[in-house]
C-alpha cells in the first residue's frame, strides 16, 4: 500500500484555556490543508479521533461538527479506540483512500481535557478499561504500575531505566517548540517526584492536555512525498487479568509485525520511532514488542541511549506522550505528523539524520488496541 | 461495488433488562457468524457502531471489548455519528473490505437504553446535536417538532398525514416477531397521545430500546446472495439555525443521489425501503428527499398507503423505528438485516412480493450525518 501524507497541521499542545475542541481542530486541519496545497473543496471525508468529548462536554457527532465548521458537507466520521482514536481514524481513512471511494481525507485527532475536573477526566478516561477494572478502583497510572512491577520483577528492569524514558523524551521536548513541556529533566527529578502508583512517580506519567493534529492524505502515490506504507491494528482483551502475560502487549506484537510485512521491511530499516509513552513502562514495552530489542531488554537498550536524538534509533523526537504532552485523541495523529516532518527533513533542530523510513505506535487502554504505521519517503 | 451479506444476527428489539450492552452484541454476532457458515476465527475485523454507553455507563473502547469477547484479537472499531453510528459502521466496513484490507468483518450496532434514567439519556441523546441547541434546552422532539411544524406551513402537510406514519409501521411491527411494540395502533390513538413538542405526541416518536444487531460483510462476489451496491454518506451542520432551509435533509438528497449512481440504479427500481422515522416527519423528508415522491408531496404519498405493506413500494416492513424500535447504535445495521431477509425471501408475514432492490436511509441528529445503503440480490 501507499497513502501520500499531502498536508500537516498541529496546534501547540498544553493547557490552552482560552481556546475550545472545535478551535484547535479547525486550527490544525487548516493548516494541514494549506500544506497539501489543495482547495478544502477537494476534501472529500472528514475522520475525527476523538475520546472524551461526549463525556466531558456532552458533544457527541464530531465528525459533521468539523466539517460543517471547513464548509464541507462531505462524508464525515468519529472513530473511537481510546487513546488509539487518533491511529485508527488514520487506519479508516487509508481504507477508504485504497477501496477508492476517496481522494483526498482530512483526518484530524483532537482532544480538550484541561476543561474538565481531574475527577471528571479520571472517570471518562477509564472507559478504555474494563468495568472489572472500573469497579476495582483502578486507574491508568495504577494498571500500568501493575505492568511496571511485573517486567521489574521478571527482567530485572530497573527504576532508573523507567526514569531514563522520562528524561531522554524531555531532551528531544526542549527542542520541539509545540511541546507542553519543553525543557529537560534530570533522573533525579523523576525519581524524586510525587509517587502516583508505586513504582511510578508523576514524572513517569503522560499529562492532560488540550490540543489537535491534522493530516491530508491521498492516494495520489504519482508526486514525491513521504508515503504511509503500512498501516496495521491488532486487538487484545481490555481486562489486564484476562492476558496470559502483562509482560508484553500481545496486539503490539501483532500489529508490528504486519505492519512490518506490508512495507516490506525490517524492524532493522526503522531510522525513527513515535511510540506511546503514556507512562514510561509503555515505552520499555514498545521497544521490546516491536522487536527494535530483544524481550526483556528494553530498559537497557533505552539507557544505553540508542533511541536519544543521535543513536542509532532516535524514539519520540517529538517529545512523546510524556513531554510533547498526550491530548488523547490527537496523539495517534501527531505520531503521524512528527515522522513525516522527520522524513520531510523539516524536523529542525530535532533532525533526525538520514531519516527515510519512521514508524508509529498508537496504544489504546493498556494495549487493548494497537495501531501501527509504517512511514517512508 | 459489490459487498456480500454473508450472515446476518438480530436480538429482540425492547426493554431487555436482564441483558448487558456485551450480552446483546454477543447474542447477535454469534447469529450473524452461525448464518454466514463461516469460523469465527475468519473474521479479521470487527467494526461496533455505538453512541451512548460511555456516556451513559462509562463504557468506551467497544472494540476490542467485543473482538475479545468473541476470542479474535483482530483488528476492532468503534463508529460514532450519533444515531447514524450502525450505517456509518457498515460503510467503513466496507471500506476496510473494497481496500482489500479484511477479507470478511462482522459489524455490530447496538445500544442499552432503558438502565439509564430518561434524564440522563436525553442528555446524552443531544450529543448529536449543536452547543447551541443544547443551551437553548432543545430536544430531539422539539427540534423534529419544528421541522414538522416548517413542512406544514409550507406544504400543508396535515396532523392526520404524520399520524398514518405511525400507524402504517406499527401495522407493519405487528408482523415482525423482533419488533419492540408488535401491535397496531389507530390513527385516533395517535392523535390522542400525550403532546410532547406541538405537533409531534408520543406516538409520533420512536422509543427507547435496548437490542443490538450485526452483519457479516465479505469481499465475496463470487456466490448467490445478497450483496451492498452502494454506500453513501453525506453530512450538513449539526444546528438547524445554519440550514437554509427546514423542509429537507440536503444530506439526504446528496447521499440518497450517490447511492443511486453507485447502484446504477433508478429510484423507481427500488421495491423497498427502510428509512430513518425516528419521528413520524422525518419519514415524509426522507420519502421526499430520496426522490421517492415529489417535494412537498411526502404526507400524501405515504397516507396512499403506496409505501404500506402491499403498495407499490414498502416502506419499513421491520416497522421502522417507530414501532421496531430505535436501540441508536443498532438501528443503521438492523436496517441492513432487514432488507437482506426481505432479498432472501425470508422475512415472514411481512415478506415484500418480487423485492429485488432495496433501500436503507439512516439518519443521525436532525440530518447531520445521512447514509443510504443500497441492496440487490
């Protein structure tokens, strides 16, 4: 398969109190559509990625609110997976790009937390999880300490190598002017930070942010551009007691590797990375499931600085989840973004060398749903 | 295109207090995977259109909760477009198969209604429409109440005309054993019911219902069967107050058009219809805007009883969502199943003689999202 990525458009991410959901979508999708160079007009289907809003601010029906908002009255969509609504509005429109059916999709992931009390949002973003899960009292920090412990206990992984994530993403955020956070931190700062779920502290953990990402996508694979080649989703139980192992995300494994096949590449020909660092755990996990290391050696192969700007694999240039910031249904998108401005050589002070072939890892819940994309150019 | 129905899955439509949102999508996806003759292990996609259930009980990430239930952990979607989310599941679906992505996908609607609070579901319920509306304490009858009130005024479209609708679905749920309200009801009844939002009474409006249905879709155009010709979806502003006009769905008209030139068919070939009469008007906008009769003509046509079991073109055999019942998600694919069984020749007491070609029109808000699917045999 081949999907060009025409146009790009991102907002800041942060806290962004004076603007709304519907502003920071149309400020990235026209700013997207200004970089496909295209007439708005020739768009013809909106997808949205989107999870909370309906929770939190009672706006259901997305995907007519935004292209209502561009002057389109094209077919038009909300796709939601959690924190994987972003990647699989992306998956969805590539199908509708390779059946045909459409030229050219705006696909736009979008998300405004900051409005909402942190009780509110803790209870909305649980309803990626299970109602076993809900009942329990669980949160999300909580499942993935529940992950944390069980790969420290079985590989040895070290609080300090979690830490290390933390740390290395803030690096490639001070270097990223859309960043929520953009400057550094030490390994001591993250050790030494609030404890949320033992073994994880705040400063292992992905923040509420307010903010929306936009792609233009075509099938038009005549013009030279930085092409999506793969685009695959696996699924898991949302239940963490109902997986064999919490060790490894099995939908992770599944969606890589045929992502992998359908771009007919090697995880070795992967010059860049996004993956989903909700907390620091998350990308321990990635790096071992997507076979970027062996399993079990993640935390290692993260300190040893392979994945900083400058190793061999440079993970979460953009900052990630973690200092980027994680407005959910933008993410899976952003992901997108951040590789092909990578691939386009315009990633500026974050450049990552010779970068030709990027991938994407988009996590809903606790790896009940993966998306994986595969980015060339 | 050419899309099969390989098999199709349908709970009792009603209020199903003993069930769980899980327990009615399992229910008809077994159905449906059991009347397709395939192993479910074949599905290699599952698409859930579903509006509510975070809102209502805190449940997202339907997905992979249903993929899983059912042992796949394929690739899982859940489509939002309020009560247009089942059709707009179905056209993704098929996306995903004209791509050549999935090979066969099992798409679920379905909706748990009655535990909420009537409260709590009309807030939810406004979801699908504007910020505005909501502020000006605008519900979904008051809003269809104005519509209605509009076509009067300009057509003089009459009470007794919007009451037929009414009683002709409910005639026609008085043979389907699934409907929620499987009796008749008189014209007199109607007329007399509880007024909600003038002129619309609370026989002029469909129900809250719990059910769900499902359909297995395949690329497979190679055996007998009934097959999807054309699937199109169109979108307008979610708030009535930007629309040019109050007496038509445009989304209707352009996706109706579409799906016509797909199926490379005539209106006048089409033998029979589900459409969305979530209020009794909107089954005379949709019998106007599909071009079934002319602008402005659809009280009379419909009070013809042309569209009544017997007449020259039936028109909600299943007894539509008026008398069916309307479980949101579940209504766009329940649509599906019932024109496939009438294809079939299977659909009972209700059976429409000669159907070759039928129509399904599902609606979402006031017409911000419409998608018309069309089936041959």
């Amino acid at each position: 398969m081949k999907i060009q990525v025409k146009g790009v458009g991102l907002t800041k991410f942060g806290e962004l109190w004076d603007k709304s959901l519907l502003d920071l979508s149309l400020e990235a999708s026209v700013e997207a559509i200004k970089d496909a160079l295209i007439d708005e007009k020739n768009i013809d289907a909106v997808f949205v990625g989107n999870m909370l809003i309906g929770k939190i601010a009672g706006q259901d029906h997305l995907g007519p609110v935004v292209a209502s908002a561009l002057g389109l009255n094209c077919a038009a969509f909300k796709v939601e997976g959690a924190c994987a609504s972003g990647g699989l509005a992306v998956h969805l429109a590539i199908q509708g790009l390779l059946a045909g059916t459409y030229k050219n999709v705006l696909v736009v992931g979008a998300e405004k937390m900051s409005d909402a009390p942190t009780s509110q949002i803790t209870w909305a973003l649980m309803g990626a999880s299970s109602s076993l899960e809900r009942k329990a009292g669980l949160t999300f920090p909580a499942l993935y300490a529940m992950l944390s412990q069980a790969h420290m206990q079985k590989y040895g992984t070290t609080r300090q190598q979690l830490a290390y994530v933390s740390v290395k993403n803030h690096f490639h955020a001070a270097l990223n002017p859309k960043a929520q956070y953009p400057f550094e931190i030490t390994l001591e700062q993250v050790l030494n930070s609030s404890r949320i779920a033992s073994p994880i502290s705040l400063l292992d953990c992905s923040p509420i942010t307010d903010g929306a990402a936009a792609v233009v996508l075509a099938a038009d694979t005549n013009s030279k551009g930085v092409y999506i080649t793969a685009s695959a989703v696996a699924s898991d139980t949302i239940d963490l007691a109902q997986r064999e192992s919490l060790t490894e995300l099995k939908a992770t494994q599944a969606a890589g590797k045929l992502a992998l096949k359908q771009a007919g590449v090697e995880i070795t020909d992967i010059k860049l990375a996004e993956v989903h660092d909700c907390f620091t755990i998350a990308e321990v996990l990635a790096m071992e499931d997507l076979g970027f290391c062996p399993k079990g050696g993640g935390g290692k192969f993260i300190s040893s600085k392979a994945t900083k700007l400058g190793g061999k694999c440079p993970v979460n240039t953009s900052g990630g989840l973690k200092a980027c910031g994680h407005p959910v249904g933008a993410t899976g998108v952003k992901q997108i973004i951040e590789v092909t401005q990578q691939l386009r050589n315009s990633a500026g002070k974050r450049q990552v060398k010779e970068a030709n072939i990027g991938l994407t890892q988009n996590v809903g819940g606790t790896g009940a749903t993966v998306v994986v994309h595969v980015l060339q150019n």
